[in-house]
C-alpha cells in the first residue's frame, strides 16, 4: 500500500512539475508584426531617408490629433454634470511614521478642492496670462495647481524643486516666468532666483531638503500670497462659477524646460490642443487598443512632474477613471514600499530609481545562500530564454518558487513598467521582463522637440540593437536627413527630422505640423524600422567615433556600478570614467579581502580601482563594446550624482561637462 501510495505521489509531482517547467513557445505577439513596427512612405527625397511614422498613425496628414473629433479631451473637472467615478483618484503618500501610508482623494473631492484653489488663484492672478513656474514635489497640491492655472488660462512651466540656484535662475529666464508657487519653507539659497518674478505663491509643504526659512517674512520685493484653499474647503461645495472664460484651443497650456548639451536651457511650449494629442498619443503608444487603460488600473508616478511622459500618464489615467498614486519616492525601497501597500498597475521610474530598482534585485539574488542563489540563477536564465522566445510567463516553477517574492515587492499587480530609454541600463529591461512577468516600455525624447519621440512597442522583449529603439509615436512623422548624397539603403543615418501636431515649439512660435523640423539629433533606422537615437558621440585620437550613451548603458550593468559618466579627459588619452560604486559591491570586496571597511578610505584603495575597471572590461567584452569606447582610467566619487550639486540635468541624464571639470 505504501509503494503504491509513493508512485502516485512521484507522478502527482511529476504532472506539476511538467506544467510548470513545460511553458507553450508561441510568442505573445506574431514575429512579423515585430520586424516592421513603423509604416515606411515609398517616395524618398534625395540624400533622405524614407519617412517612417507608426502603424497607429492615420494614413495622410493630417496626423493623430490635428482635429479634434474623437480625441479624449483632458478630464473635465469644471462642468457640473460631468461623469466622475465614485472611487478615489489620488492616493496621496502621507509622510512621518514608521511605514508610508496613503490618503485616498475621490474624484469628486479633488474637483470641489480644485474649484476652490482656481477662484483663488483667479483672484491673485488677476486676468492677464501669466507664465508660472510650478515648483512642488509631486503632490496633490502639484496637480491643484497645475489644473487650475490651464483653466485660468495661464501657461504652466514645472521646474524641479532640487534645481540648483544658478541653474533655475537661467531657466526661469529662458522660460520668462513671471510667478513663482512653491513651497511656504524653502532653502535660503533660492532668495536670489526670487528677483526674476513679479508674483510668489507659498504652499504649506515640507521643504525638499536644506535649511528652510519663511519666505514671506524675509522682505522681498514681490506680491506675495499664501495657497488660496483652507481644510475646509475639500468638504464644501465648488466655488461659483465666477470664473473666466476657457482659454482658446491655440493658446499656449504647458513650457516644458530642457537642457541642451552646451548646459544651456530651452523652453519649448505646448498649447492646450497639443496637450490633448500628447495625452492621446502616450496613451495610444503605450497601451494599444487590446490592452487600453481602464477604471482598474492604478498609476504609481515615480517622476517627477517636470517629465513630459509621467505628466501626460497621469492625465491619461484619470481619463479612463484609474487612480493615481503620488508622493516622493527618494529611493527604490521607497517605491517598493509604496507599490507594496498601494498595489499599481502601472508604475513610470525616474532613471536613478530605475537603476536602483535593477541593482537592489540583483542584490537580493546575491544574498541567497551559495545553492540557494545558484538554483535562482538557473532559474532566471530559464526565464530569459522565455522572454528571448517572446513570451512573459507568470506560471512557471520558477515564478512559483523565486519570483513570486519579486512581483510581491512591487504589489503584485504590475503589468507595465515605463521608464526613460536614454539612461536606460542594458540588460535591465530584460532582467525585469524575466522576473516581474511585465511589459517594459522604454521612451525616448528630443530636447529639440520636447515632447515624446519613440518609445517601445508593446510585445517587443529583444534587446539585439544596443541602445534603446522604438517605434515613433503616433502624432509624428519622422525621417533621416543626411549631410551627402548617399546611396539608399536599409539602415539609414543622419540628423533627424520631425513634424507633427506633438512637436513642441519655441517661444512666441508657432510652428506649423506639416513643416519639418530639425532637431540637430543624430538617429538611425534600424531594419525592424524602429528609431535608435544617437548620444553624446565623442572622436578619440585614433579616429574611432564612441556614443557615450551607449558606452554608460553597458557600464551600468557591473555590480560595482550606482552611477556612471564616461568622458573624454581634458588632457586627452582614453575615455575616462566617474563612477558612484554600489556600497554592497564595496562591502562584499572588503569582506573577501579581509580589508576595514570604511567607504571614504576603500574608494581610494588602489586594487579597488583596479578591481572595478576589471570589471567594467569584463561587462564591456559581454555586450561587445569596441576596445576604444572601454575607460581606460576611472575616478570613483562617493557622493552621489544629483540635481542639487549640478552632476546632473533636470531630467536625470549626467551633466558631462560639469563632471569632468570635477573629475579632471
């Protein structure tokens, strides 16, 4: 009886093991609906490329979004009788205590608060269009600001609240902003900036860091008014409808401030009908109509505002009735708190936390035990070879077992994970394919434009081009202008061109969607006719060209590596790179080598240098970078890459000229 009772417990095993470790092979989506993801025009003009636009887009100009019929208009939260859903549309992250914990926000509550804040700042305002640097934390009181002033007819212009002094004075400039709304408690050093407005509106928020000081005692010379709402107010009625008429579809909504190569700033602005193809364009490009944004779905901004793609995620929830998660989320274990308890669907990761996410993953397989750790590596090499075949799998032995814990630590519910392409780490993208069972989008935008470029089409797992390429998205034509007369080929290069009704333009511009317009950004077409944009390229002394973007992406995937910036040195030679090590990688070295730890005195160790370059090689030779693009010298910096010391640009990319001038 026993034997027979053990045969059928080995075949019950046997049976769940074959249906866990025998996974279907047919991919998530057809191979030949991935190797052409863009339409491809037959009529190519001398010395061009062919224009190249998404399968989404209409055939014809005009483009998606020229007319407005059949667009979703952002959420109207001003008419009396509009439809909101009797569920919260803000789950706002309360600071203080020993876990974060979220305050829900009903849709009809937010609109009561938001017509509230609107009178007032009707009232402050006045009349005329103002341009108004927004500069809050993500918040609720970041978004009440925000609906308000495109109500009133102002333009809005998000500035990060860590921008370093210098910096935001030139950009305030660049933006010709006039008002200023932040915080009521802000560091003393933005006194100086204050001089370039006229009006300042205080928010009783926490400061971002620094030592605060009341800027409404200090005497300046501005009209200064403190945040038109009470507690009151978020339980009364709306205000009365005293408010001016809507602004005009082509009046100017939104200033998106970036950062040139040179350090210099541009403002690119967007008018209100523009910020109506944009949200439909993220939405359409991101979510196809198989698998739309619905009242489900739960969006964990883990961006700033300032980003054009987290911003327009936001809008494009509340439309289709989710709910969105804000708050700031400094580190990856702060968003693995949040997503824990708040369980989104959709999370968009700031670069920093993108590559925090991926490194403290990878640590958690690390400190398995020795057997432990070696049985969920073959189980994530199982894994990837799923995801190469074009499948994302969630029923698998090994998700039973490992990767459950890792989809846990983000909630459980994620189905898509979008994050910048330019900063992108190589190998992460299929990492969390692998273990988290999710889409991962990657987005790409041109500071000439703006807006967003390219971004991956849903379905597409294959990493076999290097950095990042997508498709473009589906309020833009693109094509490939080259300096000579070439010969038609199937892997054009050149300056990219684009037109569209996305194409953000300057100041005091109107640029019309059918003209071209030159973004002075080097791009490729690649054979499965996705966009691949060309970095910082640098000419060595032995004439080899090197994308250094594409040199960081590959050097982010060493364990040694938090943050990295690969230039060439002032006194000539080989690239060099900066480098933040990752403490845990510098604490395993120490331990094994029987060395103190201290983090100030290992970072200067000589076979500590020695030790990470080795590996910068080795991962190098992996993704098989050519021999001139591998540093041939590294300086490591303890402190940390941020927007507050200048390191790096408002939308998280290094800021090479600054780190060399540091670094030598």
């Amino acid at each position: 009886m026993v034997a027979y009772s053990t045969v059928a417990l080995g075949a019950v095993v046997a049976a769940v093991g074959y249906v866990y470790l025998r996974q279907p092979s047919d991919p998530d989506v057809h191979p030949a609906v991935l190797r052409q993801q863009s339409d491809v025009s037959f009529v190519r003009q001398p010395g061009e490329s062919a224009v190249y636009r998404a399968k989404a887009t209409p055939h014809g100009l005009p483009l998606l979004g020229e007319t407005p019929a059949g667009l979703p208009p952002l959420r109207d939260w001003w008419h009396p009788t509009a439809a909101l859903p009797d569920k919260a549309f803000l789950h706002m992250q309360v600071s203080g205590g020993a876990e974060p914990t979220f305050v829900n926000l009903p849709y009809a509550t937010f609109r009561n608060r938001l017509h509230h804040v609107a009178a007032g700042l009707h009232a402050t305002l006045g009349p005329t269009p103002r341009r108004v640097a927004l500069m809050l934390a993500p918040s609720v009181e970041w978004l009440l600001a925000y609906y308000a002033l495109l109500r009133l007819g102002h333009a809005v212009i998000p500035v990060s609240p860590d921008c370093p002094p210098a910096d935001l004075v030139a950009a305030l400039q660049a933006a010709q902003a006039d008002t200023l709304v932040l915080p009521a408690q802000v560091p003393v050093a933005i006194h100086d900036v204050l001089t370039t407005a006229t009006h300042l509106i205080t928010v009783p928020l926490p400061p971002t860091e620094g030592e605060p000081v009341d800027l409404v005692s200090v005497g300046l010379p501005l009209h200064c008014t403190t945040w038109p709402e009470t507690e009151a107010d978020a339980s009364t009625q709306p205000a009365g409808d005293d408010l001016p008429a809507p602004p005009m579809a082509d009046q100017v909504a939104h200033i998106q401030l970036t950062m040139e190569g040179d350090g210099n700033w541009r403002a690119m602005a967007a008018t209100h009908h523009q910020l109506t193809i944009i949200t439909a364009t993220v939405a359409r490009s991101l979510f196809p109509a198989r698998v739309a944004l619905a009242p489900t779905d739960r969006y964990l901004a883990a961006a700033p505002f300032t980003d054009p793609v987290a911003l327009a995620l936001v809008h494009a929830i509340s439309q289709s009735g989710g709910s969105v998660v804000v708050g700031t989320f400094p580190t990856a274990e702060a968003v693995s708190a949040a997503a824990y308890l708040s369980r989104p669907t959709v999370i968009r990761l700031a670069p920093s936390l993108y590559q925090g996410l991926y490194a403290a993953l990878l640590d958690h397989i690390d400190r398995y035990a020795t057997l432990e750790a070696q049985l969920c590596r073959a189980s994530l090499r199982r894994k990837h070879a799923l995801v190469a075949a074009g499948r994302l799998v969630t029923s698998s032995f090994y998700d039973l077992v490992y990767f459950r814990h890792f989809r846990e630590a983000l909630g459980g519910d994620v189905r898509v994970l979008v994050a910048d392409g330019a900063a992108a780490t190589r190998g992460a993208a299929d990492f969390f394919r692998a273990v988290l069972a999710c889409q991962v989008l990657l987005t790409r935008g041109v500071p000439a434009t703006g807006s967003l470029t390219s971004a991956t089409v849903w379905g597409d797992y294959a990493e076999p081009f290097g950095p990042h390429a997508g498709a473009p998205v589906p309020s833009l034509e693109v094509k490939l202008v080259r300096a000579s007369e070439q010969s038609d080929d199937d892997e054009p290069a050149g300056e990219l061109y684009i037109r569209g009704p996305g194409v953000f333009h300057p100041l005091a511009t109107h640029v019309d969607p059918a003209a071209w317009c030159p973004t002075g950004q080097q791009a490729r077409m690649l054979p499965n006719c996705t966009l691949q944009l060309v970095g910082k390229s640098v000419t060595l002394p032995s004439g080899a060209t090197v994308d250094l973007d594409s040199v960081e992406n590959v050097l982010r995937a060493s364990p040694y590596v938090t943050q990295v910036a690969v230039y060439a040195p002032q006194t000539g030679g080989p690239l060099r790179a900066a480098v933040v090590p990752h403490h845990a990688a510098l604490y395993a070295w120490a331990k094994r080598t029987t060395t103190r730890y201290a983090l100030a005195t290992v970072a200067q160790n000589p076979a500590v240098l020695a030790e990470i370059l080795t590996d910068l090689k080795r991962v190098a030779a992996e993704f098989h970078l050519p021999a001139e693009a591998v540093p041939g010298s590294l300086v490591l910096s303890t402190t940390p890459f941020t927007t507050a010391n200048g390191l790096l640009t408002p939308d998280e990319t290094v800021d090479r000229t600054r780190i060399q001038t540091r670094f030598g």
